[in-house]
C-alpha cells in the first residue's frame, strides 16, 4: 500500500476503530485495554499482518509529549481536591521519593545483572520509576473500583505527579551517560529548578487560566474547550522554556482548574475525557508500531528478570520507606505497591536515549517495553482480585459519586426552588460564575421579564430575576441565596 494522505487516514481509522471495539470487550477477559491497544499497534507493524513500516523515535517522542499532555491535564482535571486533601503529603511522597527510591533499586540490581555502566544502569531504573498515569487511571476507573481508606485518591495522585520526577531523573541520567566527566552533584541544581519553576508556573498559570476563561467573552460554547486546550499547551511549552518542568505544571494547573468554577465547565471536562481516551490509543498503537517483536526476543530473560524484581521488590521497597512515618495498615501498603503499572509513559521516555544515539540505547527500549508490557499484564488484570484477597475493596453498594460525576453527568437534584433577585441583592449585575455557589446547587432556568433564559457562567443576572434553582438538600438552597444576597469570601477576593 502506497503511503499517501487519504490511505494514512483510511488506516488510522481503521486501528481505531478495531482498538475501540477490541477494548469495549476486553474487559471481559480480564485483558487491560491499553495492552490491546498496544498489541494492535504490534500487529499492524512490519512484522505483523498490517506490514506498515514505522521506526520514526522522534515522531513516536513527539506523538507521546502531546498525547502525555491531554492525558495529565484530564487527570488533573478530574482530580478531587476534597478526597486528595487528607492523603495529600502520602501522595507527594510516593510521587517524589519513592520513585527516586525505585530508580536507584532497580538501577542498581540492574548494574550487577547486566553490563550496564552505572549511569546507564540508572537510566533504565529511571525511565520505568514511575507509575503510568494513563495505565492507572484507565483501568481503575474501566473497573470502578471501590476501595478503602482514601487508597483511589492516592494512587490517582501519586500516578498524576510522578511522572515529572521520573522525567527529571531520565534527563540527568542520560546527560551524565552522555557526559561522562560530570558528577552526580551536577544533576541536583538541574532537579530542583525543574521541579520549583514547574510547580510555581503550574499554579500561576491555573490562576491566569481561570481569569482568561471567566472574562473572555466567546460566542459560541464550543470554542472554549479549543482555548483550554491552547493555554494547556502554551503552559507546556512556556514552562519548558524557563527551564521548569511542562509536565508538573500542566498536571498542577489542572489540578487547580479542576476545583474552580469555570465557564462551560462541564463541556470542557467532557471534551477532555474523550480526548484523553483518544490521545491513549493513539499512544499506544503508535509505540505498538514503532516497537519489532524479533528484537525483544533476545531481552526477554534478561526483561523478565528486572520486571519481577521491579514488581516484587523494588517498587514495594520505595512504597514501604516512603510510607514508613504515616499510620497506614499493611494491607493498604501492598496493595499501593502492587498498583505500580507501567505503561506508555516509560516507553515514552526510552526515546530520549535512541534520539541521544547513546550505545546500548536499543537495548534499553526493548527491555523498557518488555517491563510496561509485563506489568500492565500482570498488576493490570489482578487490581480487583488482589484488592479483594487484602480486603481493602468495598462492595459495589458502597461505591461513591463523586463531584466530577456529578459535574458531567447532572445527577438530578432533590429540592426546587424560585428566587427573585432583588435591587438591594449583591448578585445585580453580576455573573453566576463569580457567585460561588455550591457545588451540588446551580440555576437551570431564568424568568426575565417573561422571557425564559437558560444560563450559562457568564449570564449576569438583573434585578427581579426569577431564578430557577435545584439542589440536593434545603441548605443548598439556603446557600444559594446567601451567595445572591451578598459576597462571599471566595467572591470578594
């Protein structure tokens, strides 16, 4: 098949749609979806029946930033930051020392079981430290899994802000493989300005994200997801180019937006949803193509070997330290270290050093593969088996909606009721998106005039408003009326 434009889109679509429906039913079979996805890839591949020829590593990193970027920004996005508040410093802990703790286990059992240098050895234990964030958050949520004592919040927290720290650590391994002459206590300035200027440009922009989509006067809804996307990237790119890390300020930034009221919120959040799912199997057929089985097959001893210390001792190991000064049961510990999945990120991050040309670089994206691809299939299709042979499952009657749920789905509401505005109301003349109101009330319909309005976040409201508001309980309610009576703190500031 020639490779021209509308053939390119032809088989695009295609894999698709087979990674689409091959996923709607792999579940059934125990099979994670993102590891079809991968093996869809594979099978399209020179090597396998769709014979395309794909080995591009520059375009597979580029493919794999972008597709990164939606994936941490809805992660971010989804983040709940009333669940992730009580297990906040839990999270950066395992997100921050316990994949330094992971990168230096593994890299050093790596260093006495290959012929690996020692910084190369420590390259390969950085590139898999970190828990796949898309792995993670795919296939807990695919399985709806209900767990106890905080233990999703965690995992989803330390699987969205630890990937910054594994970039980090791949970056200054791979320029100490590179320079030979330089010490490790070169690297540690480089650490600390990727990981301040990152978080510190991650909150600034979430803040000037929030005054841009509040203020700006867009006419028509579906313009706004289009710009959260190109502030989204200007975040990436403009962080990055200070010199702090893109990936911690996008995951930050969303975080932040997440819990904001914004403007076309709910449309923004779905936009992001399917793009994120999008942007997952794209990334993974894309590795899947980029990735020749016959190479693997000589790495598969020595793949299989790291793999199993990765999962049995290394990653429990970091866990255990890390955890070692907060009151955590021992069930709640294991299965924080059996949920260490790695996915696409790690593959991801094996390009860097095929792009430096650095020797034995093949080497590492194969054995690299091999590590995600043992995982996802072991710890992947055993979260609900071993979730419940710990007893830190809940049953299915305990599973919780959360805010986010809520947010999309409009769940309906238990209490209905008319308010007027009146002149002496602070909401005069002011947008319903700098009100305040709570989370589980909003207005569905205006009466102005006899006209019926349906609002938005930037309808300002005017005296003798007859406002239709639902909400879950009476005291909603009553809080609606405090927010149109006068400013609240969160208003007023």
């Amino acid at each position: 098949m020639s490779l021209t434009i509308e053939n390119i889109i032809l088989v695009g679509s295609i894999l698709l749609f087979i990674s689409i429906i091959v996923g709607k039913t792999s579940y059934k079979f125990g099979v994670p979806t993102l590891l079809l996805f991968l093996g869809i890839g594979m099978l399209a591949g020179s090597e396998g029946i769709g014979g395309i020829r794909f080995e591009d590593p520059k375009i597979a990193q580029f493919i794999g930033v972008v597709s990164l970027n939606f994936i941490l920004f809805s992660g971010g996005l989804d983040t709940n930051w009333t669940s992730v508040k009580p297990i906040l410093k839990e999270g950066l802990i395992l997100s921050t020392l316990g994949v330094l703790l992971t990168a230096l286990s593994l890299g050093t059992f790596v260093y006495y079981v290959t012929d690996f240098t020692f910084y190369e050895s420590m390259l390969l234990g950085s590139i898999v430290s970190s828990t796949d964030v898309a792995a993670v958050f795919s296939i807990l949520r695919s399985k709806s899994l209900a767990l106890k004592s905080n233990l999703r919040p965690t995992l989803e927290l330390e699987s969205g802000s630890n990937d910054p720290m594994a970039y980090v650590l791949t970056i200054a391994f791979l320029t100490l493989v590179i320079n030979q002459d330089q010490s490790i206590a070169s690297i540690i300035p480089l650490f600390f300005k990727q990981m301040i200027l990152g978080g510190v440009a991650g909150l600034a922009f979430g803040k000037l994200i929030k005054k841009i989509i509040n203020r700006i006067d867009l006419d028509f809804e579906g313009l706004y997801p289009v710009l959260m996307i190109a502030l989204m990237f200007f975040t990436f790119a403009a962080t990055d180019f200070i010199g702090g890390n893109g990936f911690l300020a996008i995951y930050i930034c969303a975080v932040f937006l997440g819990n904001q009221d914004l403007i076309q919120k709910k449309t923004i959040m779905q936009m992001y949803d399917g793009l994120a799912w999008l942007m997952q199997i794209i990334l993974f057929l894309t590795l899947g193509l980029l990735v020749f089985p016959s190479e693997i097959t000589p790495y598969i001893g020595i793949g299989l070997l790291i793999s199993l210390f990765l999962i049995f001792i290394g990653r429990p190991l970091s866990v255990f330290i890390s955890l070692m000064f907060f009151k955590m049961d021992l069930n709640r510990r294991i299965y924080i270290s059996w949920v260490g999945l790695r996915g696409a990120v790690p593959i991801v991050f094996a390009t860097y050093p095929l792009l430096a040309g650095i020797d034995k670089s093949y080497m590492i994206f194969n054995i690299v593969f091999f590590i995600s691809v043992t995982s996802v299939l072991i710890q992947g299709t055993t979260l609900s088996i071993v979730a419940k042979w710990l007893k830190v499952a809940l049953p299915e009657s305990s599973k919780q909606i959360s805010e986010t749920d809520k947010i999309l789905f409009e769940f309906p509401k238990s209490f209905l009721n008319e308010i007027i505005v009146k002149p002496d109301f602070y909401a005069v003349n002011k947008r319903i998106v700098d009100l305040c109101f709570p989370n589980s009330a909003f207005i569905v319909m205006i009466n102005r005039n006899g006209t019926y309005i349906r609002p938005g976040g930037s309808t300002e409201l005017e005296e003798n408003d007859i406002l239709m508001v639902i909400g879950d309980s009476q005291e909603d309610l009553d809080s609606v009326k405090a927010c149109l009576y006068k400013p609240t703190v969160a208003a007023s500031t």
